[in-house]
C-alpha cells in the first residue's frame, strides 16, 4: 500500500467512483445511491470496488478516508 506522502500519481477515479463515494461518505447504503442516482445496483457494486481497488484499500470506509485525504472527493 503506497503512502499519501509519496510521488505516486493518484488514483483516476471515474465520475461515477467519485459519486459513490461521495453519497457513502455522506452515510447513504448502496441502496440508497440506487435511488438516489438511478444507477443500477451492479453498476454501483462495481464503482465501489473499482473505487476500493484504486485507492488500494481493504473497504470502502478506508477508500472514503483515502479519498478524502487526497482531495479527490
């Protein structure tokens, strides 16, 4: 796992990663992003993995805290 501190570029996060974890950070369930955004359920599982692969952590908790930290949400 890279360190924040480091000359890694960051992670490109699609729009619909940032969104997700956006409306997480927020305390909205994946259910309630469906509703809210009409994207459908698997597509977004699938921007919360990815989102979770980018940032190189183990959930989406550590990916909204790693987000965060680099200013990408």
């Amino acid at each position: 796992m890279s360190s924040e501190n480091d000359l890694s570029p960051l992670p490109e996060l699609t729009e619909i990663e940032k969104r997700c974890l956006q409306l997480a950070a927020n305390g909205r369930t994946p259910a309630d992003i469906v509703l809210e955004t009409d994207i459908a359920m698997p597509r977004v599982a699938d921007a919360m993995r990815s989102a979770i692969d980018k940032l190189e952590t183990r959930n989406i908790t550590g990916a909204i805290t790693r987000a965060i930290r680099l200013r990408l949400i």
